[in-house]
C-alpha cells in the first residue's frame, strides 16, 4: 500500500476514535449526572439569573458555565413536549409517557447520542453553589429559611463562594458600563456573597434574590380578568337566548305544568307571579 494511502487510512482512524471517545465520555458523565438536581440548578438559572441579564441587555460570553448550550442535557431538554394530563412527549422518536421520569429514564436509556459535544456542564455539581434548595422552596412561594439547617463549616462555604466568584468572573466579567457592574454586582455580592455561616445575613441576600423575580405585571392580568369576563357574558347570553327563541320553554308551556313546576321555572327566568287574593 502506498504510503500515501497509509497516512490517509491513519488520518481517518484518528479522526474515528476521537469521535467515538467524545461520545463515550458525554455518555458517561450523562449517567453520572444527577438529572433531578440538574433541573433545580436550571430553573434557579432561568428565574433569577437570565431575566435580570436579558433586562440588562447583558450577553454571557460563550464559555460561561451557565449559558444553555454549556448544559448537558440542555438538547433533550428542548426535545421534551408536555401534553395534558400530565403526559409527556419525545420529540426524537414521537413517544409518549405518563410522568417526566420516565421520559427521563427515556432519554438515558434511547437517546444519550443526543447531547452535543460542547455541552458537557453538568449543572447539579454546582447546585450548592446557585443555592438550589433554598431556591427551590422559593419557588413554591416559601422563602423562610430551612427548619433543620445543615451544620455550617467555614471551608465547605469558602470553597462553595470561591467557586461562585470564578463563575461570577467568567460569565459576568466586570466593566466599564454600568450594566455589566450592576449584573456583576447582583451576582457576586448577593449570590455568592449568600455562601456564609452568618445565618441572617444568608436569609437577607437569598430574599433579596427571590424577590427581584419578575412576574407579569398587573395590568395582563387585569386585561386577562377582563377578557375572561367578556367571554363569560358572551356565552351566557348565546345561553340565554337559546333557552328563550330555539328550545326553551314558552309561556304556554310552563302553564300546563304542575303549579309547583312552572313557579320554579318561572324563577329561573327571573319572573316572579303576583299572589292574587
């Protein structure tokens, strides 16, 4: 065999096997993944970390760890379809299940060949870093501290804040424009700044957090409760006159009724009949 054939087959061989092991190694950490944990530290990223850059008009840099495409499940994640009734839906295959786990199970098992190669961040390792569990309970409207809280040590919470600074710095690197400090500042003082054993001080900064969650403004729902009413009125009308010009009963009807019988319907419609004495 020529040796120009030799390096073209080696060449190709490479380019195999380095495809193969970036596949076995997204499968791997897959499995390893806590996909539960995984989805709190996302919808912590989605509540309280996204809306307030998309406010500021601030673009995370790609090799931020919280940018969607850096997520590892975030491909399945998007291929996921709620029904009714609980029900959920694969977009890869079309099949449906009765409950997210076992969509989850789904995709572990059938579809791990869907995660991209850039992403490989497995959100749940840094769920104690966003502060998935307080978070979480946020979420559910309860904002009050935990009733039995884990024993703080000093290192564990340095360590957890160190981490939460170098993702301060990469996703939101300080700047000259006073949005991208404002963003800064959001994250690594009141986020990062939550990792400490002062009790009071955590609580104060984590509410600030859940509070600045942005909700839709009063004057949707407002406009909802109103076109709500309108569709009410309208149908009870259609109701109305259905009953009165298509198949209600008439006048002549209700007379050859029971005494009992037409009182009751004529106080359905309304129309009370004078005592005659």
């Amino acid at each position: 065999m020529p040796e120009r054939d030799l390096l073209l087959a080696g060449a190709l061989l490479a380019a195999v096997l380095l495809v193969t092991g970036a596949e076995q190694e997204n499968n791997v950490n897959a499995t390893a993944c806590d996909r539960d944990r995984s989805r709190t530290a996302r919808s912590v990223i989605q509540h309280y970390v996204l809306p307030q850059a998309e406010e500021l008009g601030i673009h995370m840099p790609p090799g931020c760890l919280l940018t969607p495409s850096k997520d590892l499940y975030h491909k399945q994640e998007e291929a996921k379809q709620r029904h009714q009734r609980g029900q959920w839906g694969c977009g890869f295959c079309g099949k449906v299940f009765r409950g997210e786990p076992y969509l989850d199970h789904h995709l572990d098992t059938r579809h791990q060949d869907q995660i991209a190669p850039e992403s490989t961040v497995c959100l749940a390792d840094y769920c104690e870093v966003l502060h998935c569990d307080y978070f979480a309970r946020a979420l559910q409207g309860q904002v009050q501290p935990a009733d039995n809280p884990l024993p703080c040590r000093e290192p564990v919470i340095a360590e957890r804040r160190a981490v939460c600074e170098e993702i301060g710095l990469g996703c939101f690197p300080q700047s000259d424009k006073k949005e991208g400090m404002m963003l800064h500042e959001y994250f690594v003082d009141h986020l990062c700044g939550a990792h400490t054993c002062d009790t009071p001080q955590q609580h104060q900064l984590l509410m600030s957090i859940a509070k600045s969650r942005k909700r839709p403004r009063w004057g949707y729902r407002i406009l909802a409760f109103f076109l709500a009413l309108l569709a009410l009125l309208f149908y009870a009308g259609l109701w109305l006159y259905y009953q009165f010009n298509v198949g209600g009963p008439t006048k002549q009807d209700i007379r050859r009724l029971r005494p009992s019988r037409a009182n009751q319907l004529w106080s359905m419609i309304g129309i009370r009949k004078k005592k005659v004495f």
